[in-house]
C-alpha cells in the first residue's frame, strides 16, 4: 500500500509539474505546443466577427503573442477588448503557431487575469 501511495503521489507532482510552466514572452518560441503561463502588457486588442484579439509584447502587427478568444466562449468573458486594453495581464492555455504567429485560445475566463 505504501509502494503504491508513493507511487500515485510521485505521479501526481510529474503531472502537476509538466501541466505549466510560467515562461517570459521572450521565450515564447521555445515553448510551442506546452501549456504556459505568460505575464505581460496588452498593446493592442480587436472585436472582430464575434471573436476577440489580445496582443501580448507589442501592437499588432509586431504582437509577440496573440491570445484568442472564439465566439463560442466569448459570453464568459467581460468585453475582454475593453477590459485587458493597456493593462498587464497574465494567460494560461498551450502555445500553438497559427500563420507562424504564437497563440493562446482561451475557452475560460480564470485562463487570464489582471497583474503580474
């Protein structure tokens, strides 16, 4: 029993541990396809055919990452163009490139909040 309680629990951290990692934005590229959290400034944000637009590190086009957030989850958040607008933000979700352009879409509003 205790083998196995050592070993569900050592299991548990390795997963707990590969699930996030907090990353600066300047090492986004070395971070594709993991679940990251990243800190940093919203430059420029965009409504556009009922999705939402963050620019994370710089103004669009020179975004360093784009975080998405698609119609189908847009009412979970608060008018996310207006309230991360010039703010400093942190998001959670796995990188991926869309047009060779690092992004995170977002499905839930505690994937990003306000501060550090």
């Amino acid at each position: 029993m205790k083998k196995l309680s050592s070993l569900a629990l050592f299991l548990f951290i390795c997963l707990a541990a590969k699930s996030q990692t907090k990353i600066d934005i300047a090492a986004i590229s070395k971070h594709i396809g993991d679940t990251v959290t990243i800190c940093d400034s919203v430059y420029t944000t965009r409504a556009l055919n009922g999705l939402a637009l963050v620019n994370l590190g710089a103004a669009f086009p020179k975004q360093l990452l784009t975080v998405v957030i698609y119609k189908a989850d847009l009412a979970k958040f608060t008018e996310p163009e207006k309230t991360y607008l010039n703010k400093k933000v942190c998001v959670t979700g796995k990188l991926v490139l869309y047009n060779d352009k690092p992004q995170i879409v977002l499905t839930e509003a505690k994937q990003i909040t306000l501060g550090n």
